[in-house]
C-alpha cells in the first residue's frame, strides 16, 4: 500500500482543500487534507461535499493560511504522480492516503489491492473475497469497492466479474477499460 497518514481514519486534520483534475478518464476530483489524499474520484462536486462533511472534514478556503500551503502541496504532488500513471511513467503511487471516507470494511477491502493484484494483472470478485477470508462475500467486496474514495490510486479498477468480464466502475466500463489496458500494454490476464 502506498505510504499512508491513517490507514484507519482521519489525520487530525479537519480541513481539506479540492481540485479537479481534466484526465483522458474524465475530471477527477481530489480532496487533501494537510497530510493526506482523502478523495480521488469522479462524483459531482456537490457529492465530493457531502461526503467529505458527512465524516466531519470541511472544505477550506485557498488562502494558503491554516495548512492551506500543506494541502495544495499534497494535491500538487496527487495531480503529478498521477498525470505521470496516466502517461505511462508511473506504476505505483507514493502518496501520503487517509481512507477516513471509507467505512471498515472497504478500508479493509481497498487497503489490500495493491498487494493482491499488482500493476498490469486482474483478479475477480470472489478472489478477492478469499483473499480477505470473506469466500462468500463477494458482492460485498464489490460494494466496498463501489465506495473506495481514492479512485485509480487504490487500483479497484483490477478487480473484475468472474468471467472476466468488466463490471462495475466509478468512473464508468470505458475508464476501467482504459486502465486495465493502460497498465497491461494491451494483454490483460485474469486470476481468479
């Protein structure tokens, strides 16, 4: 897993400042917070918001007073290392992440991909679910990995149905397609 502030919850820290990010996927939206990524993906602004308020984070004006400097750092280095994914110059993300949008279970759930399924290969569902020693769970894998709040950096993307087929995307079928092919140079094998 990438370097993480608070792999269990928030860093202390209770605002956050956004960007959006114009990608060949679509505009990301990312949320920092003075230590850490907390949000990486494609809901509305509005919905950004509401989530970020629902776990008590608020968003801060971009004065660069009160950590304001810190958060554009973390985002400045977000939108680099991903520009660098993106392009093909970067296979793994270094970022300090908080997954204190994510409930336990999809904490749990994310956290594990980068071990589990590395760059350029794809596993399904139900593997993943064993893996986690869930073997009946899933579909609950599947939800959790609807909610991961760091899109692309946590490479939910991998985890396909069990047939190989594409399932299931935040950011749509088109932008997984594009990432799976992205990261296997157009070969793409599924364990499963």
């Amino acid at each position: 897993m990438p370097r993480s502030a608070s792999a269990a919850g928030r860093t202390g820290a209770s605002d956050v400042s956004l960007t959006l990010l114009p990608t060949p996927l679509g505009d990301l939206r990312l949320a920092a917070t003075a230590d850490a990524l907390v949000y990486c993906g494609f809901q509305p602004l509005a919905e950004v918001r509401d989530r970020l308020a629902r776990t008590g984070l608020r968003e801060a004006g971009q004065d660069g007073q009160n950590g304001g400097g810190a958060r554009r750092a973390v985002l400045d280095e977000a939108c680099a290392q991903l520009d660098a994914y993106l392009t093909g110059r970067l296979r793994s993300f270094g970022l300090p992440l908080d997954l204190c949008l994510a409930t336990p279970f999809s904490r749990e759930t994310v956290s594990s991909l980068e071990a589990f399924v590395p760059y350029g290969s794809t596993a399904t569902y139900g593997a993943l679910a064993r893996a986690l020693d869930r073997p009946r769970a899933a579909r609950a894998v599947g939800t959790a990995l609807g909610a991961n709040p760091l899109c692309v950096v946590l490479p939910c993307h991998r985890i396909v149905g069990s047939t190989g087929t594409l399932t299931g995307y935040a950011g749509g079928v088109d932008a997984k397609k594009y990432l799976l092919a992205l990261e296997a140079g157009g070969h793409q094998g599924v364990s499963g």
